[in-house]
C-alpha cells in the first residue's frame, strides 16, 4: 500500500472531466485506488463518489494504492489530477 498527500493546484479542482479520466484509467487495473479528503472517503473507480469529494483549488486530498503498480498508478493518478484534464 503506497499513500501519498497532494494539493489540487487546478483552478478547477477535482471537476467532471478529471473524474472520469481517473475512472478510466483504474478500469483495468488491479490496484484499488482511494481518495481522501476531510474525512471523506472516494474509490477512483466512481464518478460519483469522486465529484461528492468537492475537491476544488487548494484541497489537500489523500490517495491510497494497494494492488499490483501501486507506485505507476499514483504517478499517473496524480498526473491527471496536476494536469486539470486539459482546462
């Protein structure tokens, strides 16, 4: 299991787009990623429960990988999120 804390620098934090290309590139694999923030809990393979997060700019949010690639599944993860889907 790997952890690591990131702040969303985005203007437009954890939005629509973000979500679903963080579901879309867990689909397949076999780590189970979490987010964390503010006491809430999101499985990255859910829309839904990542948008209810309302991570927007400046949130501090958690992620968790356990599985098989834990360490390229964070580096991507965190990717998608740094990169704001292209906005």
């Amino acid at each position: 299991m790997i952890t690591k804390e990131i702040e969303i620098k985005t203007p437009h934090g954890l939005h629509l787009r973000v979500a679903a290309k963080i579901v879309e590139a867990n689909k397949d694999s076999k780590t189970q990623v979490i987010f964390l923030k503010d006491g809430q809990k999101a499985d990255a393979s859910s829309i839904l429960e990542l948008l209810l997060l309302e991570a927007g700019e400046k949130s501090r949010i958690q992620i968790i990988a356990d599985g098989e690639n834990e360490q390229k599944t964070i580096h991507d993860v965190t990717e998608i999120l740094m990169d704001g889907a292209g906005i």
